[in-house]
C-alpha cells in the first residue's frame, strides 16, 4: 500500500510540474501495470481478511436447548431461567418418546388388524359354506367359498403389492 501511495505521489507530483503525462509509452504502460498490480494485490489481501473474519466469527448452534452463551444471559435476567428452560426441554423429550411409543403400539395395532380382519371374514365365510352344503344348498355354498377365497386372495395381494412400493 505505502508503494502504491508513493507512485500516486509521483505521478501527482509530474502532474503539477508539466500537467501532462510522460510521453513514454514503455514508462506509462509499466506505471499502469504496477499500479494494477498493486491494486490487485491490495483486494485480494482485504478479500482474505474479510473472508477469514467471516469464518473466525460464523457460529452454528442447533438443539433443543440455547446456546450455552445465551443461557448464560438468561440466568443474568432471572437466575431460575436456566433451570426452567432445563425442565421444559426434559418434559419435551419425554413427550416425544411417549408419542413415539404409542404410535408404535398403534402401528401394531393396525397391522394385527389388517391381518385379523380379512382372515376372520375369510373364516367365517368358509364356515357357512360348510353349513350350506351340509343343509344341500350348493349354489349358495359356491358364493360363499367364492367370497372366502376372493377375501383370501385379495389380501394377499394387497399384502404383497404394499410390500413390493414399501422395497422401492
């Protein structure tokens, strides 16, 4: 920087005494380019600064609780702050995990009867068409083993159709 002042000097100074530039070109052309030079190399050292300030002073904090700097403000507000905010994020995590549970228990749930279901209609359909043929309704039997079956099979594929979009 002083080198880059002290060309300014210089050109200022032969600005004053004659009020026109060297007609030299070499000598104009070679100012130019240490005066570009310089320049350039001033930018990129205040662009490093800069981007060296950017990362020495950038902070990420992500969690359920504030940052230890900011909690220590708050107990400078009211000293049970900290403990309060504590609690609440304990009673939340709790929540979470209790709300975890029981959608879990529910899955089950509803799995067990979309299983149970089908098979107990599947069953009982089978057993009437057992009945109906032993009172020698045939047709009517034919319709029941039909529905057992037409139960049976599309649960089935339903089961394996569910399976094959959960797999990709």
């Amino acid at each position: 920087m002083k080198e880059f002042l002290g060309l300014k000097k210089n050109l200022e100074m032969s600005e004053d005494k004659s009020r026109t530039l060297p007609q030299d070109n070499n000598v104009d052309e070679k100012l130019r380019k240490e005066i570009a030079h310089l320049i350039e190399e001033e930018l990129s050292e205040a662009v490093g600064q800069e981007k060296m300030l950017l990362q020495r002073f950038e902070e990420i904090f992500s969690g359920p609780l504030p940052h230890p700097k900011h909690l220590r403000e708050y107990k400078n507000i009211d000293k049970t702050y900290p403990d309060r905010i504590m609690s609440m994020a304990e009673k939340s995590q709790e929540h979470k995990i209790f709300i975890q549970r029981t959608q879990a228990i529910g899955d089950f749930v509803v799995s067990l009867l979309g299983w149970a279901t089908p098979t107990g209609i599947a069953a009982y359909s089978l057993y009437q068409a057992a009945e109906l043929v032993r009172d020698g309704k045939n047709i009517e039997s034919f319709i029941a083993l039909i529905t057992a079956l037409g139960t049976i099979g599309g649960s089935f594929y339903i089961s394996k159709r569910l399976s094959t979009k959960d797999s990709n």
